[in-house]
C-alpha cells in the first residue's frame, strides 16, 4: 500500500534522444493508473524506470514518499508483470512464484503459505508442480502474477501483459485483473497501447505521446474532454472525426480546404472559436442521421453486429458516423449516394487549436 | 521425403550399410587381432576369426603392458585425468567468460570477446613451441597440470555459451533482478540450469578432444608414468630392436576406446533428455 509520485522525471538516451519529456503526477494509494499511448510514446520507458531497469535522467521518482532512484529494483518493493511472462522455464509454477521470496530468506511455512493463497485466487493450486511449457498462455499470465502478488509489493507494475493473449482470453484476463485489484487494493500501474483495455481498467489514464503526458485524467473525462486533437483520435473507436474549419465571426463555418459549408446552428459555436480557424471535433457515436449539418457521400458501411460504421466523405474530409444496425435495415444505404449527418445537439462539440493541436480553452 | 519409392529406400541402406562397414570393419580387425596370438597377428593373411587368447592378452595388456610401455591401467588413468581437467575446465572457464561477456557492460567488453574470438586461429600446434616454454618455465613437465592447463582456454566454448546465452530472453533477467537475484545468484539459479544441454554436448566433444590427444603429451612427458594412453599405443609400436606385440597393442586400444565410447553412450541419454525436454 503505497503512493507514487513523479516528480518532473525525464529520460535521455545517450546522443541526447529524449523519450520522456519530463512527468509530474502524484499516484495516490491504491489507485489503478494506466498508461496508453501508440508504440515508442516511452510508455514502457517510464513504467521502468519506475521498475529500476532504466536509469532516470532526471527527476525523482518516489514510493511512499521515499525517493527510489538510485535504489535496485529489488529494493523498491515493486512487483512486476511482463509482457511475455518471463518465468523460469526450469522452475515449476511453485518455484517460480517462490524464488523472489526464497531470495528474501522468508521462512519456508510464509513462503508456502503465500504462494498457497496467490495460487487459490488465482486458480493455480493443482498446477503447483507443473513447468511453465506445460501451461497455456493464460495460465503462465496467471503465474506471472501470482509471482507478483506472493511479494506484497507496495506497487504493481504490468507491462503489456496481456498483449500475447487471444482476443477472449484477454477479455477474461482483463476482468481478473479488474477482481484482483479489487480485493488487494494495491497501487498498480499498468502499460498497454490497447485503450479498451486502458478505459476499462483504470482509474485514471496517462495518455502518453512522444514522451509527454497529453493528458492524465478519469477514463470519462479522457473520452468526453480530450485535452488535444492526439487524445481525441487516440481514445474512442472509431477515432472522433476532426474537421479543420473557418469560423465567421457570426458563427457560421466553412471547412478549411474545399471551403465547403457546414449548417451548424451559431448558438451552438462558442464565442471563444469565433472568426477563428480550428478543428471541429465530432464523436460518430454524437452524429446522427438526416439532420441540418452537412451533406457527405457515403463511402462505404463497415458492419460490426449491431452497430454500423458509415464513413462519408465530405470534400477533402473523412467522416465516420456509428449508426444501429436496426436503423439502417430500416433506411437503407446506398455507397455512392449522399447523406445528411451532424451533430446530435445533445452532446458538446469538441474544438481544438490547429496549430499546437491543444483543445481551446475558456469554451 | 514425401514419396516412397523401393529403390531409393534399398539405395538409401545400401550407402548407410558401406558407411557401416567401413568404419566397422577396422574396429573388427583390431577386436580380432586383439584376440590372437602375437605369431597369429603375424602371419598374412590374418584370420578374421576370434582367437583363443583374449583373456590372456587383455590381462597382460593391463597388468604388465606391451612393449616398451607401462601398464593400461596407469596410462587410462593419466589420459582420465587429462581428458577430465581439459573438460571439465573448458566448461568452467567459458561459461564465466561468456557470462562476463554477455550480461556485464565494462570497458573493453568488445575488444574482450574479440580477442577470444581471435585464439580460434591460435591453435594449440601453432603456438606449440611458445606454450611449451611457458610450461617448462613454470615447472610443469611431466605433471596433470602441464597436460591439462594449456588445452583448457577455449574459444569455441566460449563463442557457443556465448551464443546460448544470447537467446535467454532479456525480461527473464530483468525478472530475476526484480525477484532480488543479483549477478551470482542469477547465473547460479537460472543461467545454469538452463545451459545444462549445451554443457552436457560441451562436456562430450571436450572430453573426447582431450582423450585424443597426442601431440602435446608427447611434447611434454618424458616419463613413462605421465604418458597417456593415446602416446602409450605409439610407444607400443616399437622401432628399433624390439618386436611389436601387435595382439596386446590391440588389446591396449580396445581398453583405450572404452572411456570415450562410454561417455558418449551415457551423455546421449543427457542430450536426447535435453532435446526432447525444450525449456523454451
């Protein structure tokens, strides 16, 4: 049980490469925060050097108020979960669970004691004995967490964990995951570039880009209050469709490129925006069908089951609007023709700078 | 092969069984001629079959030796020791080697490994005569230690832990540093045992390449006590006056070909073990 905190941590790699551009968070005991971010965003980086593996550049990095930058990863009171499970291939699931405390000199009777309970909330008691190659991959994902939990760690620390799992397999891991920290309630931080597994895990979410935080805050505010244009294409699936437009100063707009207009009612484009040029960023699952707004060619309808995906096209814009299946059976479309979508008016515009890509503020 | 055709399983055999008699059929001949008569040996053509002295000859060759030679046992338990030392050390020395090459970053690690790599042109009879001076220097002449000690640094080892070492996924050492294994601890806990295959092929080849060898004894053992058994066969073929024992010099390189042949049958087990038992 323990808090995190960073304080302005940065890493260089040698010929002045910077991956992290410096991080200031502070992580409250307990709290499951999930980094997400495209691949090379330094997510990982930052998970280990909180882990001990990577040096910090600079910054602190401190658990439970103790700064832990020069320490051995041994010596942090981590607890980590790789990517590809790193078990000891000689070792049975009892031993690889059982080293790091062996290491530790616990007492034996502790040792099976603990490795007992991980095991029986992990549902591993009749594989004790086997060899991690005689597992399946969700099994030796679960070793790798017993051997995890066994160390009462004052933080968790998972890095991509269930990247080699099987799209089911993941689902279900996920919400064992979710159980577990539930019950032990330990500080955990979690990697991954999935962001259905980021929303549905954490608690707070780093949105990581380019080694800086674009924005670190609850799953709903990162969905409903993207902090910059990245985040917004980022979190959501499908992406938010962004759409770069002049603002008159009556509040009536044009796209940028094609000029072409767009019938949104002024009351609904706030002052701040006016005779400016943003981008206009529209959630599909917040458009909808035949209403006032503008008029796209449909390009083609991607079904998924009960949803559909309609991706229009609107001169030099790509628009995607997330329709139910049931409404499209109903009115069917043709690929080729052209349809009236916007704004359902119920849900807020999002608008953001064009030039640093940062969402506009004071709305 | 996906086709099965009569002919080319009969073509295959056939290679397979010519291959067979041509290594086999000189092993016979010495069995043979082990089995006879020094007079029987003697006489041309020797007969293919089985003689009547094996016992005989077999008891001689160990308890007294042919001639101009010391007694099996002695030179067995020379070539033992040497073939062991040369092994065992090998094994011991390269694997550190490679672990220091590997896992730790220090100045020089390249230029380190290079220059390892580098003795592989450095075989033990180019740098014979140097190697002999340093020996004699140092007083090991005629002792386990001379035989051994020169042979033991190894180049190919090393490169082939090296090698091995570089497929152990880099996460399972981070695991290890997590779990609180330092540098010593991890090469004990996991290192090692994950190398048991490649130290058990190691431990086959080295053995038999120091059992093998010749050259080097020779150079350096002047006494009859230190010969091992490889140098003991050539003594045993005798120039000068005296008349080669061809039967007990038979008798001494069947003895001689029993360590060897054994390690390889028991260390199969081990490797077959290995192979089938993939860690990974």
């Amino acid at each position: 049980m323990a808090t995190l905190s960073f304080k302005n941590v940065k890493k260089t790699y040698a010929g002045n490469i910077a991956v992290i551009h410096g991080i200031d968070m502070e992580i409250a005991d307990g709290e499951f925060i999930v980094i997400v971010g495209p691949s090379g965003c330094g997510k990982s980086t930052l998970m280990r050097m909180v882990a001990g593996l990577e040096a910090i550049t600079s910054g602190e990095i401190q658990i439970d108020g103790a700064t832990v930058n020069d320490l051995e990863p041994a010596d942090r009171d981590i607890a980590m979960v790789f990517q590809n499970y790193a078990l000891y291939p000689h070792m049975s699931v009892f031993d690889n669970m059982a080293y790091g405390l062996k290491l530790r000199k616990l007492p034996k009777e502790e040792i099976k004691k603990r490795v007992g309970d991980a095991a029986e909330i992990l549902e591993l008691s009749k594989l004790l004995d086997r060899r991690p190659r005689a597992l399946s991959g969700g099994q030796r994902q679960r070793v790798a967490m017993g051997r995890a939990i066994v160390r009462e760690p004052k933080v968790f620390l998972f890095d991509e964990p269930l990247s080699n799992l099987d799209a089911k397999l993941r689902v279900a891991m996920r919400l064992e995951i979710l159980k577990l920290h539930r019950r032990l309630r330990t500080t955990s931080l979690y990697v991954t570039h999935d962001q259905v597994e980021a929303m549905t895990l954490a608690h707070r979410m780093i949105v990581m880009n380019q080694g800086v935080p674009e924005q670190i805050g609850t799953p709903v505010e990162v969905f409903e209050k993207p902090a910059s244009v990245f985040v917004a294409s980022f979190i959501g699936s499908p992406p938010m469709n962004l759409i770069q437009v002049k603002v008159a100063g009556d509040g009536t707009m044009q796209t940028l490129e094609g000029s072409l207009p767009l019938d949104i009612p002024p009351t609904d484009v706030p002052p701040s925006v006016r005779g400016r040029k943003v981008i206009l960023g529209l959630r599909p699952e917040y458009m909808i069908l035949n209403t006032r707004g503008l008029s796209a060619e449909i390009e083609m309808i991607e079904t998924l089951g009960s949803e559909q995906l309609v991706h229009c096209r609107y001169g030099h814009d790509q628009m995607i609007v997330r329709c139910t299946t049931r409404q499209l059976t109903e009115a069917p479309l043709q690929p080729g023709s052209r349809l009236d979508i916007g704004p359902d008016g119920r849900h807020p515009m999002h608008w953001f700078e064009i030039d640093s890509g940062k969402r506009v503020a004071n709305l | 092969m996906v086709e099965r055709r009569p002919w080319l399983d009969f073509l295959a055999h056939a290679i397979l069984i010519v291959g067979l008699i041509i290594v086999a059929f000189p092993l016979y001949v010495t069995f043979i001629a082990s089995t006879q008569t020094a007079q029987e040996v003697a006489n041309a053509p020797m007969s293919l079959l089985p003689g009547s002295h094996m016992v005989e000859n077999y008891l001689t060759a160990i308890t007294s030796g042919g001639s101009g030679a010391s007694p099996v046992g002695r030179m067995l338990w020379v070539s033992l020791v040497m073939a062991l030392s040369i092994a065992i050390g090998k094994i011991l020395i390269s694997i550190v080697s490679a672990y220091a090459v590997v896992y730790f970053r220090f100045p020089g690690r390249q230029l380190c490994f290079w220059m390892i790599f580098i003795t592989l042109m450095l075989p033990v009879e180019v740098r014979i005569a140097p190697t002999y001076q340093v020996v004699a220097d140092l007083h090991m002449l005629n002792s386990y230690a001379g035989l051994a000690l020169p042979l033991i640094a190894s180049a190919t080892a090393t490169f082939l832990f090296r090698q091995f070492f570089l497929t152990v996924p880099d996460e399972l050492v981070e695991a290890a540093r997590i779990d609180g294994a330092g540098p010593m601890r991890f090469f004990y806990d996991v290192l090692l045992p994950l190398s048991k295959t490649s130290i058990a092929a190691l431990f086959v080849i080295q053995f038999i390449y120091g059992w093998n060898q010749y050259l080097w004894p020779l150079l350096i053992t002047t006494k009859e006590n230190m010969y091992p058994i490889v140098v003991g066969i050539r003594r045993m073929v005798a120039g000068g006056d005296d008349v080669t024992q061809w039967n007990i010099t038979m008798a001494t390189t069947i003895l001689a070909m029993i360590p060897p042949a054994l390690v390889v049958i028991l260390m199969q087990k081990w490797f077959v073990q290995g192979l089938v038992d993939t860690e990974k």
